[in-house]
C-alpha cells in the first residue's frame, strides 16, 4: 500500500506526515475553509465576460498574426496564441462549476468562440469533471481524471506529457470521421460515447450515455464540431487553407495541450494507490502555487494555481480563489495542514514526481 491518508497536525506544516489508510479530515481546516468564504460564492459576470473575450481575441489575433509573419516574429506570435488561448480553453474548467444560468449566455458563447474552434467542447469535461470531485471517487480508479504517476514508471511521465501535442489531429479524427460514421453504427457510437468523449487520463474510464438536457446539449454542441472540422479539411484539401496556416493553427493547438498536460502534471502529487481518500488527503495530495511566484499565472491560469483550495472549495469562482487563499493563511497558524498544500512552482513539483517514480520503479 502506498502511504496517502492520516495526517497528524504538528507545530509545523512541513512535518505533516501520511500513514496507511483512509484518512481523517482536519475539521478545524474545512471549517474554516466554509466560514471565511462565504460571502465570495456569487460569480462576477463582468470578469467572466472581460476575461474570457479578452483571452479569446487576444489569442486569435495572435494566431492569424503568426499565419502572416515570419520567423522570428512568427514564433513570438505564437507563444502569444498558446498563452491567449490555453487561458482561454481554461474556462472549460469553470463551466463544470458554475451553476447553469449563474453567468447568462456564458456557456453557449464559450462554446462558439473557444470550445467549438478548437474542438473541445464543454460536453467533453461536463460530467467528467465532477466524478475528480466525488467524495468516493478521487484518485480511484472511478476518477477519470487520476492516474498514480508518482507510482509509475519513469517513462510514463515525458510519455504522458508528449501524448498532449498529438489531441488536435485525435479530435479531428473524432469530429470529422468517427462521430458521423458513428450515427449509422450503433457499436461504434457507444465506442465513442464511452471512450473518446471525455478530457480524461485515466484510459479505464468509461463515460455514460448522456441524458436530458444534457443530452441535447451534448448534441448541438457534438454537431457543431463536425461541422467545422469536416469544413477545415475540406478547406484544406480544396487549398482554400493554404497548408502553411493549418499545420500553424495545429502547432498552436497542439501548443495549447501540451502546456495544459504540464498544468495536468503537477496539479496533484498522484500518490494515492487506489483507496478511497477523505477531503484532507484529497487537498494535500493537490496543490497550490501561491504568489509571490509569477509564472504560475501563465501555465496555471484562470484560478488553477489553487488547486488545493480548489478541492475544498469546488463551488467558489475562480476570481476569488485568490483571497480566499489569503483570508485562510491569515486564519490558520503555521502549524496548520492547510499549508502544507503550497509549493514554490512547476520546476520542483516536476523534480518529486519524477524522483518519486524513479523510487517506485
């Protein structure tokens, strides 16, 4: 077994330490977690729309721009559309969280200018999501979104990472070929029903049949997709596209996942082995990259430098993720569990996981 989940709380975070088993939850942590935020569970619906269209235009703009330059401005342009984008593309996150309605038209204008362009749809991690967030289900093997890197093997992990840069020719196959030929073979369509319709790591995860609402959603939206990726090749084949801009416009997507599988990378510490977790050693098995750091920013957008507190919280808008953080840090002495979520950045979370696999090996 691997140790994930009682943790005893000492005069310092840093010597918080896991022994075998499910685990207690810290009551004076989650309490406070509840107490202190309140007041920040309401969605602005102004920096949703400024900061989404922002990201959006912004990335789009760069990406025609990287079309028309050359090198080297060519390639400034397109670190601008990978970043613009991939901050963009993070709003999917929000869309698992927010309650229907809560930002009017958000979820439908997400679709068409972001999900929809780049081929992944809110469908994709609508219902996916929210299983990485059940209670019973985190870092098993019902979470689609857990794998146990950290108890790998070493060349998983630049394997895992590499996997991202070939999803945009994976979706195009999936919109403009399977889900068509899909609607006339039955046994095909559960095939991609249950395992290419999902953002998922996990490769046992298999997705249910939507139903509802959700259904009608999963439709338009499935439609929408196929229509513009069975249009993009068609464009291309014909050369209306010039070839050049669609192997730039599948760079800069494929840009856009392979930051966002190195987000994926270090957003946990993907230590557990199976079992069940309580809500403690959930959060402590996630991670937060606090300020004073900077980069995070750019490769940990849209509120997910807090992934920590993100597990806690679920439910609280990603704008105010920040002063949540900073209201519990004042709160909690320094011997609290809660610190022991932060990490300095990217660069050391990547050095443990991969000592932690090549331990393991």
């Amino acid at each position: 077994m691997t140790d994930t989940a009682i943790f005893e709380r000492t005069n310092a975070a840093a010597s918080v330490k896991p022994t075998k088993g499910r685990g207690k939850d810290d009551a004076t942590m989650l309490k406070a977690a509840a107490d202190l935020t309140r007041d920040l569970n309401a969605p602005n619906s102004r920096v949703y729309w400024a900061d989404m269209l922002g990201s959006a235009l912004l990335g789009y703009a760069a990406l025609f721009a990287t079309m028309a330059l050359r090198w080297p401005l060519a390639l400034a342009s397109a670190l601008i559309a990978v970043l613009a984008l991939y901050r963009a593309g993070s709003f999917i996150h929000e869309l698992t969280h927010i309650k229907k309605g809560a930002v009017k038209g958000f979820r439908f204008t997400w679709n068409l200018i972001v999900g929809v362009p780049l081929l992944v749809p809110s469908f994709m991690y609508e219902g996916v999501h929210n299983q990485h967030h059940a209670k019973t289900y985190y870092g098993t093997v019902d979470d689609p979104e857990y794998l146990p890197l950290a108890l790998m093997r070493p060349w998983t992990l630049p394997v895992f990472v590499a996997a991202a840069l070939l999803a945009p020719i994976g979706l195009l196959i999936r919109f403009a070929i399977l889900a068509p030929l899909s609607l006339v073979l039955p046994r095909l369509r559960a095939l991609v029903v249950a395992r290419y319709s999902g953002l998922q790591i996990n490769p046992k995860f298999r997705r249910s049949a939507p139903e509802g609402e959700f259904k009608r959603d999963w439709a338009w939206q499935e439609a929408a997709c196929s229509i513009w990726a069975i249009a993009l090749l068609a464009l291309v084949a014909t050369g209306v596209v010039p070839v050049r801009d669609f192997v730039i416009f599948l760079g800069v997507a494929s840009g856009v996942m392979f930051l966002n599988q190195v987000r994926t990378l270090v957003a946990h510490l993907w230590e557990n082995d199976g079992e069940p977790m309580s809500v403690t050693a959930q959060f402590l098995d996630s991670v937060n990259v606090p300020p004073p750091g900077t980069l995070p920013m750019f490769w940990a957008p849209v509120g997910l430098r807090y992934h920590a507190l993100h597990h806690l919280l679920p439910g609280l808008p990603y704008h105010a993720l920040g002063e949540a953080h900073r209201r519990l840090c004042k709160e909690l002495e320094s011997g609290s569990i809660y610190h022991a979520s932060s990490h300095r950045g990217l660069s050391p979370l990547a050095v443990r996981l991969a000592a932690s696999s090549w331990r393991g090996r």
